[in-house]
C-alpha cells in the first residue's frame, strides 16, 4: 500500500500538469452531466415498515387523489380581547379576504371559517385555508402575491392575522453571518497552523473541487437513481469536512518531509505513502460506516448515506492525486514564510507543545483516563432521557408568523388541534361498513385524551373510511405519544367485534412511528458500524486493543455530544444563550446524523495521529516515546483539522431555525470532545498504561488478517534523496509568494 501510494505521489508531482487537467475534465464532464440532467425527483418520505406509511399507502389506494400536495395557507384571524370574529364587521373582512383570496391564479379553493366551522368554541380565533393547485416549489410570484395583498388588507384592521402552512413559508437560513464567520476562522485556523496562505488555500481548494464533484455527479444521477434535491445534504457536510482533513495530513506530512531535507518530489512521494496510507482507511472507515446507514431501512437515509460515501471516496482520491499535483506547482510556497527566508525548512523541534503534553499524560496516565471518562460519562447521562421527535411551527422562532399562528390556533382550540390524527378503516370485512366505521369513531372518541372526532368521510366504493381526531395535547408532547399507543393497544377487541380493520396515520402519528423507528434502529447502526471499523482498524494498527480503544473512545464522545444536546434542546439547559426559543423532542434523525458524522471525523483524528504512532513503534521507538513522536508531528495537525470543523459547524448555530441550531451545536460539541479530550487525553493515557501490550496480535490473527504497510516500513527501502543543503536553499529562494 505504502509503496504504491509513494509511487502514485510521485507520479502527480512529476505530471503534474495531467493530474490538474484531469481533475479539471472530471470537474467539467460531471458538470455538464448536472446541467443537461433532468430535474431532480421531489424528497420521499416513504417510511417502509410503520403504520403510518401502510395507511397513507391504503389511502392512496381507496381515495385516488386525495394525497394531493398542492400548496396550502392557513390564515388565523384573531379578535382583539374582549372581541369575537363573528361580529359582523369581522365577519366582513374575513369574507372579502377568502373572496379576494379565491381569485388568485393556482388557486384550487379558498374556505370560509364560517362555511367550513372552523371558529373557535369562545369566537375569538378562526382559520381559512387555502389551497393550491401546484406545489410551494411551484408557485408563481402572481400567485403569492395575490395571496400577501389580501393577507395585508386583512391586516390593516383591527384583526390580528398571521399565516402558516407551505404556499408562503419563510426558508430557513443555514446560518447567515454566523457561518461566514466560522468559515473565516477557519481559515485563520489554517493561516496560523502552517504560516503559509498557499498552505491554508490549497486544503480548501481541494475539498471544494472534490464537493464540487460530489454533487455535479449526484445531480447527473439524480433521474436515474431517484435521488432528491435533499439527497447530497449530508454528501456535502461530509465531503467538505473530510476533503479539508485529508488535504491537510497530506500537506503537513509534505512539509515535516521538507524538514529533514528531502526533495519536493520526493517530499510529496512520501507524505502520499505514508500519510496518504492513513487517509485511505480512515476514507475506507467512512465509507463503512455511511453504507451502514442501510440498516436503518429508510430508502432515504440510504441513498444520502451512499452518496455522502462517494463524496469521501472523491475526497481521498484528490487528497492522493490532486493535493501532490498542486503541490508540484507550488513545492514551497506551502512552506512558511519564515522558512523561505531562512533558505532551509526548519524540522519540527523536540519540545513543541504536543511533545509536551504527551510527556504530561504518560507521567499521570490513570487520573487523566479517569477524568475524562468520567467527565464525559457525566455529559451522557441526559441521553437515558432522550425523547425524538419531528417539530414543526411550534419549533420556529416568535419572530415568524407560521410560530404565532401556530400559537394562536393552539390557543383558540387547543393544544392538540396543530396535530389531528387520522384514522383510516378498511371496512371490506365488515357486514355494514357504515355501523362498523360508527362503532370505531365512538371507541376512539371516548378514549381519554381525545378532544373530539370529525365526521367520517367514504369513498365511492364505500368500503373504506377516514376521520380525525383531535388529542387534547400538542403534536410534540408525550402524552400525545401515549395516546396513539393507546389507540392501538386497544384495536384488537375493537376489530374483532366490528369485523373492520383501522390504522392511526396522520402528520403527528408519523412522526411517532418515524421517531420509534430511529430509536431502534440506533444501537444495530452502531454494531454494524463499529464492528466493522473494528476488524478494519486491527488490519491498519495490527493490535486488538487499539482498535477497541478507538470505537470505545468515539462512543463516549458521540454519547457525551447526544448528551448535551439533550440537556440543552430538550431540557432547556442554556437554551437562551444559543437563542432557542422553545425546547421540544430532538430530530428524529439526529442521533444518526451524529454518529454518522462523527464517526467519519473521529477516525480521521484516530487514523492520522495513531498511525504515527504506529510508524514510530515499528521504526524503534518504545511505546510511550512511539506516543510522544506521535503527538509531536501530529498533535497540531489534529488540532487544527478540530477547530477548523468547530469553527464551520458553530456557523449552523446562529440560524434562525431551532433544528439547524441543533444540528450545528450537536456537530461542533461532538468533534470537540473527541478531537480534544478522546483523541488528546483519553488515546495517550490508555496507551500509556498499556504499553507493549496496545500493539500485540496473536500470531494466528495476525497471520489471518491482511497485510498492508500503512506505516511506510517499505518505504526504507527506496531511494530516499535528501536535497543538499545549497539546493534547496536555492528552491526557496525561487518559492511563489
């Protein structure tokens, strides 16, 4: 493996100019691909395997059309205090809104609250909906426009008005300001860390090119394999995460090569055999873990987790071609300014700040252990606690009119109206379809916690039915949950005596089912995962113990990370600080988006730095010194490659939108806790107390395993030049600035 990536390292800083090219026409044919391609499919939310989708699918059957997802707004009209909306001059401007509302283009109708009953018990709050004949996405201007002129005539009473639904839905921003800034910091980060704006540039360059790449080819795919607009979500996320990691092991690798003297060309053979080695199984680590989202079984889910693996696949293959090729155009402009005036790459010196702290955790290895294990223990307690969820308006900040119409609808009806659940009957086995539907809608609306049911409506054949009812809490709320388990404990008996089949479907009862289905499938994730990357770590490190201690290590910090986003987006614990405004379950799929993620970055951290290690325990050096020449050439790396992701994932904190801030803060915490206490305090003091004992194999295993050179011990054997001192002298002295 060594040898074959230090020849491949070589081979782009000679052809340098083939390598680029070829990116280049890479870049251009996917590209043109996107563009000529046909649009992309609309998200599916097919959820395999629960209840809600078997119902939604049941109504799709018997009610052709009725699924329609044509745009809609809900408008809430509400009295000042004291007032009802029924006096006749609110009922006026209510009635001249919905008439002037009905004459707007793609509208497919707009309802009276008075025709259609929907004002509140105590006349203070009614809705009109209105609904569309095309998709939000589809809307024309003329359209919405429509709609917002009546909305803001209606307004200019003494009405209070506020809009929710799709047809004019505010779009969340990723982070604004906030996410410029973290990039920026990003790239201060890589300023100070190699003291060279080419060294900085180049790892961003690279990652947006691969991105690039990445995303030109799903968009060209997208037709043929059904892939969404949503699909490269988390390709993007990851691929620009790991293509900046890569880049800049292989840059850093390139420079310590420079430092002892070496050629450029041979300088860039090397980090791409050595270095490069680490990038491609922490990839292939990657790699195992997105394909393993398929265990989840949400066709969703698989195909973001296989096109986020072929962004990391695109990412190690720049980082081995692009990186040494670019580094070809500019062999020491990459290096320091400080080094291109002393005529000579100064080698990274003995006592540098990651030496040191080597030094600190071998001298107390057990109480540092003891301290981060507990410390992150503790931030993991909140996820015994972990409740998951969807939110919808009621998430948003008050600043939105979908937040307070939300509000006033749950005011003026009650909590549980924002979250009807349907209920759909198959009535084929019943002897009178219509007094086996009438026993149902009595039963479920006389079990507690269900407000009221409406009217249930048949379709032409009249063997199926479908009605709602209203539950007495919020969609989000627990004891909403309860019911729905309620409702479907009890179905047994009610079926059997009425001969007819129910389901519980509906927005609210999908997001429980959606929920539960994430739960469960979590800890299969994990064991796949893990234990994949377990068998994959033992070939790279030859040793069981490191590769225990690896996934030991990221499930601590991914738990402690699950933990504080618990405490915070669910307890409220310092919520205000971060602006959320409203606590609630956590996303359904976070805890998977987090491991996911995390574990991608983790194994980068795991990879680069312990592979050093390993290459100084096989080249001689005893353990704790193999750890000590680990952190001394790779601690600072690490710690950039960190901050550099804190910095960019702190920007998705100061969205507007709660789920965003908790995709941001879950991210950024995670990779702090393990870049800085798994990887800098928890690595060192478990090898420390170990020894000898981290990097023993049994000879049968050992045998058993593949064997690929991962530390570079072949490399020994090539011709390893060193550039005479008066030469390289004279290269920097012609180095770019």
């Amino acid at each position: 493996m060594a040898t074959f990536l230090y020849r491949l390292g070589r081979l782009a800083f000679r052809r340098r100019w083939f390598a680029a090219l070829l990116w280049v026409a890479v870049l251009g044919g996917v590209g043109f691909g996107a563009a000529t391609a046909p649009a992309a499919p609309d998200a599916s939310n097919s959820m395999p395997g629960i209840e809600s989708q078997k119902a939604f699918d049941l109504m799709e059957q018997r009610f052709p059309g009725s699924t329609a997802d044509g745009a809609n707004a809900r408008i809430v009209f509400v009295a000042p205090e004291g007032q009802k909306v029924t006096s006749s001059e609110k009922r006026a401007v209510i009635e001249k809104f919905v008439a002037e509302a009905s004459d707007g283009t793609q509208v497919a109708s707009a309802v009276s609250p008075f025709q259609a009953k929907a004002v509140s018990e105590d006349a203070s709050t009614a809705y009109s909906t209105v609904t569309y004949t095309a998709k939000a996405d589809d809307l024309t201007d003329a359209a919405k426009n429509t709609l917002k002129a009546a909305i803001k005539e209606a307004q200019g009473s003494d009405l209070t008005v506020e809009v929710g639904g799709t047809a004019l839905a505010t779009q969340p921003s990723a982070g604004g300001m906030a996410e410029v800034i973290g990039i920026s910091i990003a790239a201060v980060v890589l300023v100070v860390t190699f003291g060279s704006l080419t060294a900085a540039g180049l790892p961003l360059l690279t990652a947006i090119i691969g991105v690039g790449v990445s995303m030109a080819a799903i968009m060209t795919l997208a037709s043929a394999f059904g892939l969404s607009s949503t699909t490269g979500t988390l390709a993007s996320m990851l691929g620009l995460a790991c293509g900046i990691d890569y880049a800049v092991f292989i840059v850093s690798r390139y420079r310590e090569e420079r430092s002892k003297g070496r050629t450029p060309e041979e300088a860039a053979g090397l980090a791409t055999g050595t270095a490069g080695s680490a990038v491609v199984f922490a990839g292939l680590t990657v790699v195992i873990a997105l394909a393993g989202l398929a265990v989840v079984g949400v066709p969703m889910l698989t195909k973001m987790g296989l096109a986020a693996a072929g962004a990391v696949a695109v990412g190690v293959l720049i980082a081995l071609t692009l990186v040494p090729a670019l580094l070809g155009f500019w062999p020491n402009a990459v290096l320091s300014r400080s080094a291109r005036k002393r005529g000579r790459v100064k080698e990274a010196g003995e006592k540098n700040g990651g030496t040191r702290w080597a030094r600190f955790v071998l001298r107390r290895p057990l109480p540092v252990l003891l301290l981060s294990v507990v410390g992150l223990g503790a931030l993991a307690i909140p996820v015994l606690d972990l409740q998951l969820g969807t939110s919808g308006d009621e998430a948003k900040p008050t600043s939105t009119t979908e937040r307070r119409a939300y509000d006033d609808l749950a005011q003026g009806f009650g909590p549980g109206f924002n979250g009807p659940l349907t209920i759909v009957v198959d009535a084929k086995g019943a002897a009178d379809p219509k007094a086996a539907v009438q026993v149902i809608e009595e039963k479920i609306g006389d079990t507690e916690g269900v407000v009221s049911v409406s009217a249930a409506r048949f379709n032409p054949a009249g063997d199926t039915a479908v009605f709602s009812a209203v539950p007495a809490d919020a969609p989000t709320s627990e004891k909403t949950k309860d019911l729905v388990q309620t409702i479907r404990d009890d179905r047994p008996a009610t079926e059997s005596s009425t001969g007819a089949e129910f389901e519980v479907t509906g927005t609210t009862a999908l997001n429980i089912d959606v929920a539960q289905k994430m739960q469960d499938a979590l800890i299969p994730y994990l064991i796949v995962v893990v234990g994949l990357a377990i068998v994959l770590l033992m070939v790279v490190f030859r040793s069981i113990l490191v590769p225990v201690k690896a996934a030991f290590g990221f499930l601590l910090s991914v738990l402690a990370a699950l933990g504080s986003v618990v405490a915070v987006f669910q307890w409220g614990w310092g919520a205000e600080l971060l602006g959320v405004e409203s606590t609630g379950p956590i996303m359904s799929m976070m805890p998977i988006f987090l491991v996911g993620i995390v574990f991608g970055l983790a194994m980068d951290y795991e990879v680069f730095l312990v592979a050093r290690m390993r290459e100084a325990y096989v080249h001689g050096d005893g353990p704790g010194q193999a750890v000590v020449t680990g952190f001394r050439y790779s601690a600072r790396v690490v710690v950039a490659a960190a901050l550099i992701m804190i910095a960019v994932f702190s920007g998705f904190i100061g969205a507007g939108e709660s789920m965003i801030k908790m995709i941001g803060f879950g991210l950024a915490i995670a990779v702090l806790f393990d870049a800085f206490v798994v990887r800098m305090v928890f690595v060192p003091a478990v090898l420390a107390l170990l020894g000898r004992a981290a990097w023993w194999m049994p000879r049968w295993l050992d045998r058993l395993l593949p064997k690929v050179d991962v530390e570079g011990e072949a490399l020994g054997g090539q011709s390893v030049t060193a550039a005479p001192a008066q030469d390289d002298a004279a290269d920097l002295e012609k180095a770019p600035v």
